[in-house]
C-alpha cells in the first residue's frame, strides 16, 4: 500500500483518541494505490473498494446473530471426555 509508516501512526493514534471520546464512527480510508488496486482485483474480481459504511445488522452484529449451536455442542462433548477421562484414571489409580 506505500502507506508511510508515520502517517499509519498518527491514524492509528487518532483512531484511538476517537474511539476513547467515543466519537461517531468514520470509516479509515487507507491510500491504495494503483498497484495494489490491481492486485486486490485480480484475486478477487467481483471486490468493490466502497465508501460507505455497512450497516446491515447481520454483518454488524454477525458475532452475536451467528448459530452457536455445533461449537457449543462440541465443547460440552469435549467437557465430558475430559471428565470421563478423569474418572477412569481415577479409577485406576484406585485400584493399584
């Protein structure tokens, strides 16, 4: 992107000065040039570089809309063979 890394800083110190005054948020236009442009298009032919700011309450708040269930299902099956596993070395040491 050729983007000057004092420039970077300075946006990045802004960015968070506005998110500490809890500023409205405005979307960081980076200075893309022609090159990576190119590059971006050709990898992904349908990507459109855009100004606007999506608010579309799916992709905004995807993190929590999301369906949980197979990852909570997962983790509560990881759970039990960890207790089960607990349990018969338990057992074992018990009966040495």
């Amino acid at each position: 992107m050729h983007l000057n890394i004092d420039v970077y800083r300075q946006l990045i110190k802004s960015e968070i000065a506005a998110i500490k005054e809890n500023r409205t948020f405005i979307p960081v236009k980076l200075p893309v040039d022609k090159m990576f442009n190119d590059q971006i298009k050709h990898v992904y032919s349908d990507y459109r570089f855009t100004p606007f700011i999506v608010s579309k309450p799916y992709i905004v708040h995807h993190h929590l809309k999301r369906d949980r269930t197979s990852v909570i299902h997962e983790r509560e099956r990881a759970k039990s063979l960890r207790r089960n596993q607990l349990k018969t070395s338990n057992n074992t040491l018990k009966d040495q």
